[in-house]
C-alpha cells in the first residue's frame, strides 16, 4: 500500500513538473520576440485562432490571415519573424470577453467591409433611426462572424461568406463574398508597380481578390438600396508618420471638389495639406480625422510614410471611372449615389477621451453594387510595404507618389 502512495505522489510531481516546463516553455517562446515584432504577433494571435501564415520561400515576407476573424490579414513581416509587424493588433479588444455592440475593433492590417457606412442605402443603421453613434452597429457578419476556408497554399488562401443584412431602407440583402489573398514576390512587386528595388529594400506586399454575388431573387436597384465593398487597412500611426495621396488636378466644375475633409468636422490645416497635386494627412493617432476623393480625383494609389520606423506603405485598388460610387456619410438626406472612391483616416480620441486605437487607415471602396440576381462585383485592393533607409526608399516615393520622402517630412514644418 505505502509503495502505491509513494508512487502515486511521485506521478503527481512528475506531471506537475511537466506542466511548469510547458508553461515554461510557451513563455519563453513568447519572450523570445518583442512586442511590435512579426514573431511577438504570430505567437499572440495563434492563441485566438488557427491561423494561415502566407510565405516567401526564403520566409522573410509573411503574411497573417485569420479565417476567424473575419478573413483579416492580421498583420505582416518583410523581415521573418523578427521584422517589425506591420499591421495594427488591438490586443486589448482581443482580450475583452465582452463584444461591443458598435464594432469590435480587433485590428487587422487589410479586412473586408460592406459599405455605405452612412445615408439612405447605410446597413450600419436600422431603418428610421437616427444616424449617431448610439445608433451605429456593425453588421455581425463582418465584425465578429467566422469565414470558411475555400483553398490554402504557401503563397495564398480562398475564404467565402454567406452574408444577411438589412439596409436602411429596411430591404433584406443576401449575398455570399469570395476573397482571395496572394502573396506578392519581388518580381511581382517590381513588374506591377513598374518599379525598380534597390539593395537595402526588404518588402512584402498581396493582392486580395474580392467578389459579391447577389443571392436575392430580386434586382439590387436605387429602389431597394444597393451596398459596395469596403476595404480597410489597419497600420500603427506615429509622430512624424504622414498619409500620401496623389491626385488628379483640374477645375472643380469638371473634376469636383479635390477633397472631402469634413466627416468628422473640418481637418485643421496644421494636420491636412494640399500641394502640388498631392494631398497629405498628419497620422499621428492624436486627432480623429477622416478625408476622401471622388472617382475622377483619386489615382488608385495612397502611401503613408513613416520615416522613424522605415517604413513606406503603398496601397493600390481597381478604379471604375464611369461607375456610380455611394455616399457614406451619416446623413440619408443626402444624394446615396454620389460618393469617394477612397478614403484615409487618423485615429484620435472621442469627446469622452476614450479611443479605439490608436491606429492609420487606408480604404478603397469599389462601384455600387447594382446587381441582378446571381450577378457579382468585384474589387481588387493591393498592400506593398518597403522596409530600408531614407535614401534607398526615397527613389520609390518620386516614382509611385510624384514627391521625396525628404519633402514628405518637411510638409507639416512649412
């Protein structure tokens, strides 16, 4: 009897010991990279979800999705786990067991959205009520609702969605959503973007293919309210960290209005600036601030340049010039069908002092979408991020954005 005790406790202390050097183990796997690295957030967000890391063959650009969290690309590496993470992680929405019923802002550095957010045709707001925030409520299927995987490879991953929402007009949408996300080589990059990358430039960069079929059995018309895709991305802002947007000149009889500053009341002009065809946005995180272009103004191309991180992030997206593009401001009085092409946002504190972020954002949105039963949309969005000093970055700021990185971080000292 006494060898069966003397035994049992041993087990005990065994198995005990065993999980110390488990728990051990998974914290001195977590310590082995810093906060604001790529490994730091591969570790973290592999507790949340069962996730899929697109690769390079030599592994220094990666890539994470999250089927889980709405088919996001979470964050990315132009340097293997070591490098810098890329994408904003909201680590304390992560860890909130509570869901917010406005949006739970989980981050993610590109994630797919439906628009309009705001106006007559918005499926952000019931019908009749008023478009204030204490109104405002993200619809679950792309807030806190998992994706199926359809494919996954080494270089990309197929995820789809059947989705319900109600629009304000109180029509019932039904649609299913296919996105792909690709990882994009050097050759891509370069070929693409028409570009050439100097030695000392590390990059990582994917395309993400997105597609809405109307599943109703009617037409999606001015009648009924139509909706368009909304792509967001998600980067960490920083005090010198500037958004870039190249846009088209010319009469405002013709072109419109160069752009929209006043979503969130008008932008100080220490904090936006127009010069020489190009738009620029301070991104600190200190000042919420929302800006947009019509169709005909925008390029299909934004940046935001970080000269402290080394960082310069180029996004493009499919432009229709002869599309009709939705307003999302949150005012239904306004005319639904005329609306950006994009968008660029600064987080900040609300009037309660409270804030999501802080975080940048990116977006493109794509044409409404009048479909036809059976009929769909697409949208294409491309995120390129290059890693490197000053001057081997700045050669690709002039040809992609038309200005230096050293004119860049003079505009809000002018």
């Amino acid at each position: 009897m006494k060898k069966r005790i003397i035994y049992s406790v041993l087990l005990l202390l065994a198995a005990g010991i065993i999980s110390c050097n488990k728990s051990a183990k998974k914290e001195t796997t977590m310590d082995l990279f810093e906060k604001g690295t790529f490994g730091y957030d591969l570790r973290y967000l592999s507790g949340k979800d069962s996730l899929i890391v697109l690769s390079a063959p030599d592994e220094q650009a990666q890539v994470i999705v999250s089927p889980k969290y709405q088919a996001k690309v979470f964050t990315s590496s132009a340097a293997g786990q070591e490098g810098r993470s890329l994408g904003f992680v909201n680590y304390k929405a992560l860890d909130s067991e509570v869901t917010d019923e406005h949006m739970n802002g989980y981050g993610g550095e590109n994630r797919f959205w439906l628009g309009p957010e705001g106006g007559k045709y918005s499926v952000y707001f019931q019908p009749a009520a008023e478009q204030v925030y204490a109104n405002w409520h993200t619809p679950a299927p792309i807030d806190v609702e998992p994706w199926e995987v359809v494919e996954s490879g080494k270089q990309s991953i197929s995820l789809k969605k059947e989705m319900e929402i109600t629009n304000y007009l109180g029509t019932r949408l039904k649609l299913l959503v296919n996105r792909k996300i690709s990882l994009i080589e050097t050759a891509g990059i370069q070929s693409g973007l028409d570009i050439e990358m100097k030695s000392g430039v590390k990059a990582v960069a994917y395309t993400t293919e997105n597609i809405i079929t109307n599943r109703n059995d009617f037409e999606w018309t001015e009648e009924t309210g139509t909706i368009c895709i909304w792509m967001l991305d998600m980067f960490v802002p920083a005090p010198r960290a500037v958004t870039i947007i190249p846009y088209n000149e010319g009469d405002e009889n013709e072109w419109g209005k160069i752009v929209t500053s006043d979503y969130f009341g008008e932008i100080p002009s220490d904090r936006l600036k127009i010069k020489d065809g190009i738009i620029y946005l301070k991104t600190d995180g200190k000042f919420r601030s929302k800006l947009g272009l019509n169709v005909k103004r925008t390029k299909a191309i934004a940046a935001n340049y970080d000269p402290d991180a080394k960082r310069l992030t180029v996004v493009t997206y499919d432009v229709d010039k002869n599309a009709i593009y939705l307003n999302q401001e949150w005012n239904p009085g306004k005319d639904p069908l005329i609306g950006d092409a994009m968008n660029a946002y600064n987080d900040g504190p609300l009037e309660d002092g409270s804030i999501m972020g802080p975080f940048l954002e990116l977006e493109s949105v794509s044409p409404a979408a009048f479909l036809q039963p059976a009929q769909s949309l697409s949208h294409k969005h491309s995120v390129y991020h290059f890693i490197g000093e000053e001057d081997v970055l700045n050669p690709l700021a002039e040809k992609l954005l038309g200005v230096s990185t050293y004119e860049i971080k003079r505009i809000f000292d002018q």
